[in-house]
C-alpha cells in the first residue's frame, strides 16, 4: 500500500532520531511521516527580496533586513526582563526585543556575522523594533533549503532547543518530500479533480512546504483549502442524513389540550410571523418518527423561550416528560419563574433542580420524574446526574448549548432508549459560514422578529472626560422611574475578577448616587450564590435603582424596568458579549440606553467594536464583524465542538470555496448517501482515516 511509507515512525526519518522524535510527539502530536506532512507552514518568505532600514514605514508587514547585530543587552527583572539589541545596515538602524527565549538568542548571535532578520515592524517611541524576530545568519541562509520561497513552521521553545526551530523543521520536511514516490494517496474522485482543475494530492503535499514558485504554491494551497472544507461539509452532510433517515424518534402526533388551551386561553402576548413559522417547522419535525436535532437562533429578546415552552406543551400532550438544561443557576431559576408564570393557570407540574437544591428537595423530584408525575424538569449541569432518572424523557432544550461540553450533553441523550428530540436554543447569532460549518448537521430555525411594541435599544459611546454628562443622564432616567445596570468586565475567561475595578466603581457611583435618595446593589462572581440572589431581587423588586456588576448578569435577569446598560471600559469587552449585555435592557415599552464607556486610547479592533455596537442591533451583523475580527477559532464555542481543526482554509476568507465545497458534497450524497458507489469509494475511506479519532457524538449534535 502506497501509505505504509508515511505510516513510519517519525524517530526514522533522517536527521530526527528517539530524543528528538520524543519532542515531536509531545510538543506537536507529530508521530509519523504522514503527520509531519501534514504539518504545513504557516507563512513563506522570498529570500529574493530585502528592506533596507531606512526605508521601514508604520504599515510595513513582515519584511525581511540584511545587517549586523550589535549591543545584546538584558534588561529588566521578572516578568519584565527582556533582551535587546540593535540591527544596523548602511543605511540605519532597528531595535529588536526579545522578551522569550532570550537564552537561546543569546547562544545564537554571533559578533560581527551578518544575519537576515525577519519580522514584523512596530513604532515605539518614535522608533521601529522588531519584537521576536526570526534570525538567520546570511551564510546559512545561502546555503538554505530554498533560495526563494522558504516555508516558516510554528515551533516551541523546547522545539528550538533541539534544533527544531522553523529551519530546523524545514530541513525535515525537504528530507521527507525528496522520498516521496506515488506514496500520498489521491483522496478525492477523478470528477472532483478534473472538474475544478485541482492539482493532484501528493504535488500539492510536496508544493506546501517545499514550492517550485509562487504560482504552483498558489495552486497547492487552493487544492488543500478545498479538500479541508469540502471533507467537514461531507462528514456533516452524512451524518445528517443517517440520523433523519435510520435514528428513530419519539412520534409527536398529537398537538391536544395543554398546546391548544395555552395557545387560546394563557398566551401572554400574540406571535409573531417568525415564532408562528418556528413552531411550524418544530412540530413537523417531532411528528416525522425520526428523532429532531434544531438548532433554534434568536436575538435576546426574541421569544425563544415562549417557543421551547409551546414545544414542550407538544410533548406532554403526548404523555411524554421535558427538560431544559441551562448553563448558570441564575438562568436556570429565569427560566423557571418565566415559565411557572406562564403556565400558573394550567395542569402542569414543573420543578426545578440546581446544584444547590436540598436532598429532600432532590428526593421528590426524582421520584416524580420516575413516576411520570413531573412533567417539565429545569436545571443546570445537575440534569445529567446518574441519579436523575426520567420516566419518559421525550424533549430536551438546551439553552446557550456553546457552554457545554459534547459529553455533557451525550450523557442526557442516552437517559433513553429512544432518543428524546433535541432543541438547542442560542441568542449568541451565529454568522453563516460558521452555522454552516459547525452546526451543518443540525436543522436550523430562526427567529428574526422581536414582538410588537419593542423599541431598538439606542446605543451611544462616550469618553471617560465626558462621566460628568453620563450622570446627569442617569439621574433624569432614575427620575422617570427607571432603573440601571453599570458592568465591569473580567480580567479573563476565568472567575478572577478585576474586583479593583468594581470597587471602585462601586463608591464612585455610591458618591454621585447616594443614600437615602438613592439605592445600588452589587453583585459579582466572587459573592455566595444566596448573597447574588439577595442583591438580585433587590433590584428586581425595585428596591435599588442601580445594579453595579460584572459580567454575571450577562445572561438571565430579566427587568422589564431597567433602560439603561452602561458598559464600563468597553473597549475590554467582545462583540457579542456587548450585545449580550444590550440585550438586558429594551423589554420593557420604554426606550432604552446602552452606553459605552473608553478611555481614548483605543486599538483599531475596540474602534470597530464600539462603531458597530453604535451602528446596528442586528445581531447576525455583528456576529459576521465579531468573526472577521477574531476569526473563527476564537468564536465564543467552537473549540471544543472539534469541528474547527482547520490547517489551512478561513471560513471568513473562504466563504466561496465552503460553500462551493458543501454543493458539491450535497450533489454527491444526493446521488450515493452512504458513498457505496465505486467511484465515492476513495471519498468513503478518506472520511474513516479524519474521522476513527472523533467519538460519534453525531446523535446529540
């Protein structure tokens, strides 16, 4: 078989050896000659062309100079220690700083030897440096793997200390592409290939790292970009159709009593078109006999929850049980007071578990969910406990689903032996291209109308000179009899909180804002959960008119009364946890604020933020700058869906060839859904080799 060439242990290929083979396998997960070849660079430089100094300009990109390097120089103790230097040609100088790896550098320079120093230019005080630069003496280089487009390979510190920085790499990966005779197998049908004139596999494997020129590299990585994409659409297309076609589900033929009493006699408020057509596409779903996997979107406020509550009205009425599973007791507890009050006039049993329920409590509601007794049952991760066993689990929502992990998910979906329908609910939009390429087995439903009588929340920006205006604002809202919520953001994803920052703001609003005219309450993360509950219903009893906060209000209190968020250093905070954060305000009938609160000092990307937020609450806008901004791997979630291990393909930039990716994977499995055919065969095997090290979670989305 042509692969047993690249099934070899990476320890034999020449120049690697046990310790360095070792090193490999644990810095870079890179065992075998495949996946060294499958390691691509990330950048290329055309050693061909050099800057001088004098010519460095503040938008330069990486450039490459030719000089000396002189004064090494250790600076600094701790955290701040740095090493610096100065590079010099016959025309100036630069700085270059190295605050990592300073050993290393300092072992590699060599007086008076001239070296090609690679980077990327930034303006300190008035002068250019060049932070972490690659370096390579001008002798080496001339003698190089490449005399032109040199590949640049991510690397570690414990890499570099064995010699594998990105040359030392490259030199491996010259080694390994000088062997290769027929053994890359071809992984995409002679169709495919021919029809879009894509180079075959193994010249596209040899021509990323080692490129003839720019043109066949150009080639290469258009035929890998496509082969990437086109692979997860059809894994996901697949997977989408074994489960609507062989995965059996509950068959919710009956919409009876509870939907319909509710729909006439206790809905709070009329639909609207969008929620009227989701409950449409929902109730289809659950009546096919096949087992519903939705993904419902919808922007804070839109009426999701009226949604999954009708959904689950559909369940009872066929004597199945429900549950919604959210990410925080303060959600999960929203959850249930909405609920409870939407449905106190009606026959059904709703309970409630979170982490800090009593065991007597606990006792209860497990035994009415054994008995069947239970109908709705709403919780946070305490859902999933092997205790907690239902009689007839029939409708799953999982609200904000991003902030569980798959298996947490999977261990809900196996409380059956019949899976239950899944709902997954989210008000974080998701952009299209990400839907599509993480959420591409899932149906999607989405509701873009918010109900009657909600006016836009109306966002302003202000600079911190301008807090004086911002208070007197402030004061004529609490006048009107409104109320307000003031955030601080966290240091991290973490529960460390800048509490410096919250305290402080604390007794700034407390001097401005005082007793007895005046109420605030305060909560934060670090606060015991009976404590942020005291401060919470204060507020929302309408005890105190300021809620001082971190980002833990940033989903589930709902205080139809409160018209104003202010955003304190906003420039701190994402795209969409901003417009999370909006979304608390504007449920009422009165106008609402939100205001954002910089310094000046602002990076390009916090001036986009701030100038979108001002410009639009359009939630799928955002989403689609929040990506262009952060790119796909950051997107709040899809990490760990494992869906995103892109190498070379941006689902931003390469928007066309995912789509162009995902028609072509349709049109075949239209044809051939399970890829039996002899000519889908090579399809068939590629997807088993990408797929035998995921578990198939492909039944819980």
């Amino acid at each position: 078989m042509p692969t047993d060439f690249l099934n070899n242990s990476i320890e034999f290929l020449k120049g690697v050896g046990p310790k360095r083979a070792e090193m490999f396998k644990s810095e870079l997960g890179i065992f075998t000659f495949g996946d060294l070849l499958n390691y691509f660079p990330f950048r290329y430089v055309d050693r061909s062309k050099f800057s001088k100094i004098s010519e460095i300009e503040s938008d330069s990109v990486y450039i490459q100079v030719k000089g000396k390097i002189y004064g090494l120089n250790t600076v600094g103790e701790g955290r701040a220690k740095r090493l610096s230097a100065t590079l010099r040609d016959d025309t100036g100088e630069i700085d270059l700083i190295w605050f990592q790896g300073q050993k290393w550098v300092l072992e590699k320079i060599k007086p008076n030897v001239e070296y090609i120093v690679f980077g990327k230019p930034t303006l300190f005080k008035n002068r250019f440096n060049f932070a972490h630069p690659e370096i390579e003496a001008v002798a080496d280089a001339e003698t190089g793997v490449n005399a032109t487009l040199q590949p640049f390979y991510s690397s570690t510190e414990k890499l570099k200390t064995r010699g594998l920085d990105s040359r030392g790499i490259a030199k491996l990966t010259k080694n390994l592409v000088d062997q290769i005779n027929g053994d890359v197998e071809e992984s995409l049908t002679a169709d495919i290939v021919n029809n879009l004139k894509l180079i075959p596999r193994e010249k596209a494997i040899i021509n990323i790292h080692h490129p003839e020129d720019q043109a066949i590299l150009d080639k290469a990585i258009s035929r890998l970009k496509f082969e990437e994409l086109f692979f997860i659409q059809l894994a996901l297309l697949k997977t989408k159709f074994i489960r609507s076609t062989s995965v059996r589900g509950h068959n919710f033929s009956i919409v009876g009593e509870h939907f319909n009493t509710f729909y006439k006699q206790h809905l709070p408020f009329e639909l609207t078109g969008a929620q009227k057509r989701v409950i449409k596409e929902i109730r289809a779903n659950m009546g096919s006999g096949r087992q519903m996997n939705r993904l419902l979107q919808g922007d804070v406020g839109s009426g999701k929850t009226l949604v999954a509550l009708m959904c689950m009205l559909i369940a009872i009425d066929n004597n199945y049980q429900a549950c919604l599973m959210a990410p925080t007791e303060i959600l999960a507890q929203q959850h249930f007071a909405t609920i409870s009050r939407f449905l106190k006039e009606m026959p059904v049993k709703i309970k409630l578990l979170t982490g800090s329920a009593k065991s007597a409590e606990r006792r209860i509601i497990h035994q009415e969910l054994e008995n069947g007794s239970l109908n709705i049952l709403i919780g946070t991760h305490a859902l999933i406990e092997e205790k907690v066993v239902f009689q007839n689990l029939g409708l799953v929502v999982i609200d904000e689903q991003h902030r569980f992990g798959v298996e947490q998910r999977a261990k809900l979906w196996k409380k059956n032996d019949i899976p239950p329908h899944v709902l997954v609910m989210t008000a974080t939009p998701i952009p299209r291209t990400l839907a599509m390429t993480v959420y591409g087995d899932l149906d999607v439903s989405v509701i873009d109308e918010l109900p009657p009588g909600r006016k836009a929340v109306q966002t302003l920006h202000y600079f911190d000179t301008k807090r004086p205006q911002v208070f007197g604002f402030l004061r004529k809202q609490i006048a009107l009899g409104r109320q307000i919520y003031v955030v601080y953001p966290l240091i991290n994803e973490s529960e460390t909180l800048d509490l410096k920052d919250l305290m402080d703001g604390f007794e700034s609003f407390t001097r401005e804002f005082p007793l007895p005219e005046y109420a605030i309450s305060m909560v934060h993360g670090q606060m015991k959960t009976e404590e942020k509950d005291f401060e919470m219903q204060r507020f929302i009893k309408g005890e105190t008119q300021i809620m001082v906060a971190t980002t833990v209000i940033e989903v589930g209190v709902d205080v139809p009364n409160a018209s104003v968020m202010v955003i304190e250093n906003a420039e701190r905070f994402g795209l969409s946890q901003m417009h999370q954060l909006r979304g608390r305000v504007g449920r009422g009938a009165d106008q609402s604020f939100c205001i954002l609160m910089t310094g000046y000092k602002l990076t390009k990307e916090a001036k986009t933020r701030i100038e979108t937020m001002v410009r639009t609450t359009d939630g799928f806008e955002i989403a689609e700058v929040d990506m262009q901004i952060r790119g796909p791997g950051d997107m709040h979630g899809t990490q760990q869906s494992g869906v995103l291990d892109l190498q070379l393909a941006d689902i931003v930039r390469d928007e066309k060839i995912l789509k162009y990716a995902r028609n072509i994977a349709a049109d075949i499995l239209e044809k051939d859904p399970l890829l039996e055919s002899p000519q889908n065969r090579v399809l068939s095997m590629r997807l088993k080799q990408l797929q035998k090290h995921r578990s198939d979670w492909s039944k819980i989305s």
